[in-house]
C-alpha cells in the first residue's frame, strides 16, 4: 500500500481527519505524524497534550497498520486497549509507529509506540485487540 492508499484509508476515520494525521512511508517502515495544533493542549500550564488526543492518536495508527498488513482490507474494530502514559507531550509533532504480534482473520493484536524528539523515550504505548469485521464503515 502506498503512502497516498494509507491517506485515503485515513479519510475514513472521522477522527483522524478532525486530528490532521498525516502517514510518511519510509521504504517499509511507516510512521503516522500528528502535526502540533493549539487546539491538543490539555494542560495550558505546562503545555502537555491532552490525553485522550494521544490515546486517540495511538488507536488511529494501530488501526492503519492493520489496514497496511491486513489482505482482506477489512475495517477493523477495537476489542480492547490499553494506554500506557509514560511522559507529559509537549507542544510538538507526534509521531507513532506500530507493530502487529498477531494478524488472525478474526483478531489482531498490536502495540504502538509514540514518541516526539526520541524514539527510545516514548511518552504513550498502547497494546489494542481488534476484531477483524466484515463491515467497512469506520466507527
């Protein structure tokens, strides 16, 4: 799937849209952007992000991994996730990359890792079940 493939894909996530999530391909290893906006502060005395953007963020991207590895190109819904908040976001771009452990014909199973100056200091993970369904229509 090309870069241009995943951006339609994310057109059909209301949220995603609303976020601007952006997809950047990079020979096999994609990586989802969310540009710094004003609107995703949280806390305005620190700055950080709110945290539902981040954990917001992270589902979006696990569900385009999954629509990146996925044959069928099913629309996958959550079963269950857990967010981990490791750090405070600061007012910047968000980036995140995902990796799926498991891709069954009914469940997949990935976590996501989001950092921003420093991919080996993520402030969130998530570890996410998605029910892989035979509807296309996002949630």
């Amino acid at each position: 799937m090309t870069e241009a493939e995943i951006a339609q894909q994310l057109e059909r996530i209301p949220y995603a849209k609303t976020l601007g999530v952006t997809p950047n391909m990079v020979g096999d290893e994609f990586t989802l952007i969310l540009p710094f906006s004003q609107d995703n502060i949280g806390n305005p005395f620190l700055p950080a992000l709110h945290g539902g953007v981040i954990g917001g963020f992270l589902e979006i991207a696990a569900i385009a991994q999954i629509l990146l590895e996925s044959d069928d190109k099913k629309f996958p819904k959550p079963i269950g996730i857990n967010v981990d908040y490791l750090r405070s976001g600061k007012p910047q771009d968000l980036f995140a990359r995902a990796r799926i452990t498991k891709l069954g014909s009914r469940v997949a199973n990935v976590r996501v890792r989001a950092w921003q100056s420093n991919f080996d200091e993520p402030i969130a993970t998530l570890h996410g079940h998605f029910l892989m369904t035979e509807d296309n229509d996002a949630a």
